[in-house]
C-alpha cells in the first residue's frame, strides 16, 4: 500500500449533541477516553497503519490545542488542522468541499473521529484497489446489545438504536442498498435494475456503518460538485450506492451534470462498483454515552487496540503518592494523587486532585475533577471541572461539568448537571 497516495481525513468538528452530558458542550474531539483524548485513538491507529499526512476537520476553537496533539504524544504524523467555522452548520460533505483543494491523491480515506477499531486499514485500502473500487464501505457488527449494557447515568434514559438497512450481495463483497431504517417508512423500495443487476441478495438490519469510507477521488469530486447534497452518509452513499444500477443515459440526463466532465460516462472503463468489508475486529463508534462507556471498559481490558494505548499509563508530570494503591489505572499530566487511596480500573486525567481515604473503582476522572477526601466512587463518571465534596458515595452516575455533589450525600442512577453552565435534556 502506497500511503503517499491517499489523502488521509479525520473528521472531528461534530459537536456530540449525543453526549452533551459528558461534553458540557465542549469539543467532541478532545472528550477524554480511558485518559486520553479521543481524537488521539483515530490518530494513532493511522499511524500504525502506516500513514504520514492526515488531514484533520475540528471545530475552529480548538485548532491550536488539536495541533499540539502529534508533538505532546509523540505521534509520527504531520497533521493538517483545518478549522471549522460551527456557526455555519455545516453537513460532513460542505466540510469536505472546505478542503477539496488539499485532496490530490488516486483515493481519499474519510474517517470519522469518534471511530475507535482494531481493523487492519492497510487491508482495507489494498482491498478496496484490487477491486477497483469507487466506493469502500467499512462495516462492523456490535459487540454487545445496547438494551443489556449497564451504563452510568439515569435508568430512564432511553439510548435510541440507529440502524442502517444494508443491503450485499452473495459474496457479501457488492454493497447493493444503503438506506438508514429511519427513512424507511412501510416498505423498502428496491429498484428494478438493482434486482436485474443483483437478483439475490441479502439485506442486513444488524451491521454498523463504521463511518470509514475510500473513496475513488475522481468519483468523489464528481460528486461534491453537487452543492444539493450536504452530508456524506445521508446523501452522498446511497447516491454512489443507487448509480451503479443506473443506465448511461439516465445518469447523463440527470441533474449531476458534471459526472461528464470529472467522470466519463461515454467511454469504455468499467463503472465503479460500491463495495464493503464486514470487519470482526473490534469496533465501537463513541457517538453516544453507552458506546463512551463501552470504548473505556474494552481499553481497559486491551482488548481494543492493544498495544496501542497502554491504560496503565502514568504521564511524567504525575504525581501518584508511593503509598496510594493503585491497580490497572492511567494518570493524566499534573494530576494529584494522595496517599491512603485505593484506585482500581480507572481513568485520572489531567489536572484532576484526588484527597486521602478515596476509593475509586471503573470509574473516569475529566479534567480538572476534584474529589475531597472519604469519598467513594464507584462505575462513574466525574466531568471537567467536577467536585464531589467529603463523605459522599457515587455509584453508576454522571457527575457533569462543573457540577458540586454536596458533602455526605449517596446518589446512584443519576445524571447530576450544574444548571449554571447547561440544561438538563
């Protein structure tokens, strides 16, 4: 594989409407997973696969500390940040017109920055150039049900399960439908050139969209040259997905008038063919607060990325006291510890002040989190700038940015939210 010739692109601007209990509207980003940021997981699975340049789309506020990433983590990449201005609301695909100019490779790799996997890219792109491809779709199947997932936060909070209708061909190679199930209303209408083309197939309603796409970059800019579409998923796939059925003369007729110019229809090459891969490595987008949870428990355990992030990392300037026990943790830059704490399967960032007589056990510490002293904390997660006062007991809950949980008081099942900095959804 040639990663010279492929345009690496991390999409990382979106704003976690899912997660805005973990985010306090912050950077999606930069949101800390088993003690690191979570752009730093896409980031470094790139570069084991071999990458050198990946261009990256982040919200315009946060393109100085997103810079500083490769550097303060030691990452063999050279990044180009690219800003997004968020009051303009853009779809994934106006943010890729943002950098068509950057795209000068035979391919384009688009992944999104919440994507943490084991898959091999490297196969992934040679698979997607021994068949030609103009389209490779990245699938995965879920580890584990979301309904029976024990979860920090309220028992009534209802985690709506977006599914795809997927549909592949015989080999399980030809990526024949992609429809999301929500724009679905009774029946799913299947094209008659698609049953000429494809007369048996299957449709699946248990695989993931990954969110990581190649693109053949000749066909992808004959695309986003069609200013109606603004989103990748929604529109620009089941589109890429539809024209394979289509004739010559309906696709020259349509309103996508410049697929004559960037893309010849007239001559004799074959039509570039949808394809997708069915990964059983393990997979989980963090774009909902099951999945983050999810994400830091697999971490955890190595069993996601292994080898790429040991948990049990302790930065330099830590400071963790010799008689503090510690089991299975990461510690965070200018992080405090005490002694006389017990710390088993969790996440201190940085800058977070854990006080004498703590006990924490599989739980997240964020950023600036201060915990006093005699508290337990148990399968919870304390948010930015979070205080839990002397005495008190968290269990399965989330404690939002710059909230205050009062002295001696025991909570469990709860989302807890500082009313002053965000509402309660």
């Amino acid at each position: 594989m040639l990663t010279s010739d492929i345009d690496c692109v991390i999409l990382g601007a979106g704003q976690g409407s899912r997660m805005l209990d973990l985010t306090g509207g912050g950077a999606k980003c930069l949101l800390s997973v088993a003690g690191h940021p979570l752009l730093y997981y896409s980031l470094k699975i790139l570069e084991a696969n071999g990458f050198k340049n990946v261009i990256v789309t982040v919200p315009d506020s946060v393109k100085n500390e997103v810079h500083k990433l490769s550097d303060k983590y030691k990452l063999g990449l050279k990044l180009d940040v690219v800003g997004i201005p968020m009051a303009e609301e853009w779809g994934t695909l106006d943010t890729l017109r943002h950098i068509q100019d950057k795209l000068i490779g035979r391919d384009t790799l688009l992944m999104s920055a919440d994507l943490i996997t084991n898959t091999s890219i490297k196969k992934l792109v040679d698979y997607h150039r021994s068949k030609a491809c103009g389209l490779t779709v990245l699938l995965n199947k879920p580890i584990t049900d979301l309904k029976s997932r024990i979860t920090p936060g309220s028992k009534t909070t209802k985690f709506k399960l977006e599914r795809d209708l997927i549909g592949l061909s015989e080999d399980g190679q030809s990526l024949c439908l992609f429809q999301a199930e929500a724009d679905v209303e009774e029946k799913v209408h299947i094209p008659g050139k698609l049953l000429h083309s494809q007369p048996r197939f299957t449709i699946h309603s248990n695989l993931l969209d990954a969110h990581l796409y190649i693109f053949n970059r000749c066909s992808l800019n004959s695309h986003l040259s069609n200013k109606s579409m603004s989103t990748v998923k929604g529109e620009l796939i089941p589109r890429m997905v539809a024209n394979q059925f289509k004739s010559k003369k309906e696709e020259l007729t349509s309103k996508q008038s410049s697929l004559r110019d960037r893309y010849s229809l007239d001559n004799n090459e074959p039509r570039l063919k949808c394809h997708a891969t069915v990964t059983e490595e393990p997979t989980v987008r963090v774009n909902n607060i099951p999945n983050y949870w999810q994400a830091f428990q697999l971490i955890k355990s190595n069993t996601l990325i292994p080898n790429l992030s040991d948990h049990q990392h302790k930065d330099d300037a830590a400071i963790v006291a010799d008689k503090a026990h510690v089991d299975n943790c990461s510690f965070g830059a200018k992080c405090n510890v005490a002694a006389k704490t017990t710390l088993k399967g969790s996440a201190v960032c940085v800058n977070a002040v854990v006080n004498e007589k703590v006990k924490i056990t599989n739980s997240i510490l964020m950023e600036g989190a201060n915990i006093a002293s005699t508290v337990n904390i148990t399968d919870s997660i304390i948010c930015e700038g979070a205080v839990v006062m002397p005495g008190a007991e968290v269990n399965l809950c989330i404690v939002g940015k710059n909230c205050r949980v009062a002295e001696g008081v025991s909570v469990s099942n709860q989302v807890l939210l500082d009313s002053d900095s965000m509402m309660q959804l």
